[in-house]
C-alpha cells in the first residue's frame, strides 16, 4: 500500500496513509508504487521495538541524523524522498512509500506513520493493549464524503486508523483490518484528544456515525 506524505499546518496528524490517516493538509506528494514491506511495524511483535518506536525511531528522541543513519543500514534510504515545505508554513519529513517521518523544526522526529504490510485487525490491537481510551470518525471530502474511524492510545502515543468507507453508518467489526499506524508527541497528550471534538470515549464495536456515539451491535462487544 502506497502512501502519501503530506505537509501540515498546526499540530499533530502530520502525515497521511492513503487520504485517511492525518488532517489539516495544504500539500501532498504521492510515490510510485513498489512500498517497502513493514511487516507490522513492531506494533503488535515488538520486532526491533515496540510502540511508539518504529525501527529504532522514537518520536520526540531520534534525529534526521539517526533516521537517516538507520535508513541507510535497512538499504531503503535510497528508496525515500525528503520534503521541505517549512518556508511555507508546512513541514520537513521523509517519505519512504509505506512510511513516512516528520520532523520538527530541531530535526528531531515529530511522528511516524505507516502502512503495515501484515494484517492487522481490531480484535488482534485490542487483544495486545486493551481496549483504547478514545474513538474519533473522521470526514474526508469536498463533494463526495469518506469516513474513516481512528482509536487512539495515548500511553503509546498512538492512532490506529481503519479504512475509509463512502457509506454511514461506519460499522467498526472486532475483524475490521487497520490501514495505518501512527505514533506522533501530540498523541500522548490528554489535551489532544479532550480539546478536539472529533474524539469521544471508546464506546465499542458498532456503528458509528460522526460526531456522536456509535449504536453497538449485538454480539460484536
């Protein structure tokens, strides 16, 4: 699954994952094909590390130099692209097809995200971590509407995010298959998910619709 990165204004949800993972957008550049296989990412194996690292990056802690340093020792560095829209108000990051690095303005990493290249389904995150704290439904769109239903955990720094759908109710199933991951500073903050209205308590599988609680469906708790 290819990615777009995308530059950013404002704060977190810096990056997107096929139009659906990160929000507030001016610009995108969209790669070739030929995504560089994650695996899980270390999301659910722990393989090199756990959330919220990704491949020895830490947001918050590794560096471009560290990045690029480990980039280089995995042979896909070559296989990236960098960005640079700060003078514009945007941001500075890395894009390598099924993951893309954002940095902040000291060239330490703001957030990761990425494309696992094994499935991933809502009833396996919620077996390993428990069910998480929050829920949010986000529109995409102009004219016609997608709706995609992110969870969050914050003591990962984390956001999970499923894929878009054209219709609502949005039904999110125990078997529902994640289509990004995102680890991000922002994303550990409490105040990052209370002051943002798109975001409620978890309230379980069932259909949500945005803006309001999902109506659970029998059986899928």
């Amino acid at each position: 699954m290819a990615l777009k990165a995308c530059t950013a204004v404002g704060t977190a949800h810096k990056m997107v994952i096929c139009g659906t993972m990160l929000l507030s957008l001016v610009s995108c550049a969209v790669r070739k094909p030929s995504p560089i296989e994650v695996g899980d990412g270390g999301f659910l194996t722990g393989n090199p590390c756990s959330p919220p690292c990704f491949w020895g990056i830490i947001p918050g802690q590794a560096t471009e130099a560290d990045v690029i340093k480990i980039l280089q020792e995995k042979s896909v560095y070559d296989a990236c692209e960098t960005w640079d829209y700060r003078s514009s108000g945007g941001e500075k990051g890395i894009n390598c097809d099924s993951f893309v690095i954002a940095f902040t303005d000291a060239d330490v990493v703001q957030g990761v995200a990425f494309a696992p290249s094994l499935e991933i389904t809502a009833q396996d995150i919620i077996a390993k971590y428990g069910e998480p704290e929050w829920v949010a439904i986000y529109v995409a769109g102009v004219h016609i509407f997608t709706f995609s239903v992110h969870i969050a955990y914050p003591h990962l720094c984390a956001i999970v995010v499923f894929p878009s759908q054209e219709r609502l109710p949005y039904i999110l199933k125990p078997s529902t298959k994640a289509e990004s991951i995102g680890y991000d500073i922002e994303f550990c903050a409490y105040s990052y998910y209370e002051t943002n209205p798109y975001w409620k308590k978890w309230q379980g599988y069932g259909e949500y619709w945005p803006y309001n609680f999902p109506t659970p469906t029998p059986g899928m708790r």
